[in-house]
C-alpha cells in the first residue's frame, strides 16, 4: 500500500479539535466517500481505503448525504424488465 504526506498547518488541528491521527482518518473516509459517490470506485475499495468494513461505509455514506444505490431508477427498471 503507498503512502501520501500531506502537509497541513499545525494551528488546523487545533481549530479542528482533532489529532493528526483523527484528521488523517477523516481524510480517507471523505476521499472514499467523493470518489465512490462520482463512480470512480466501488463500496468496496472505498469502504478499504477508509479503512472499515463495507457495512461500517454505507452507514457513512448516511451521515454524508450520500446514495448507497449508484444506479438510477431507470437503470434499476431495465435490469429488473429484463429479469
């Protein structure tokens, strides 16, 4: 697995209330969440990249207004008419 640095000012840990650990953590769960909610990448790498289990992401998904469902309801009309 690669490794990104990320340079952040010290003071936005502490306008955060969040330890490095914590704001690294919440990096990857928003990158996950971005990238799987525009079609880049599956629940399942997401839910890897942040670093939880597929069920713990789509409760994220919730808690950032984001569809677990990626299909729209005329693609889920097709699949179904053609049984």
């Amino acid at each position: 697995m690669a490794t990104i640095q990320v340079e952040v000012p010290d003071e936005t840990f502490v306008s955060v209330r969040r330890s490095p650990e914590e704001v690294a953590t919440e990096m990857k769960v928003a990158i996950a969440v971005h990238w799987y909610e525009r079609g880049l990448i599956s629940q399942g790498t997401a839910a890897t990249i942040a670093g939880m289990s597929r069920a713990e992401f789509i409760n994220v998904l919730g808690t950032y207004g984001v569809s677990a469902c990626q299909e729209t309801v005329e693609e889920i009309r097709e699949v179904l008419q053609r049984g």
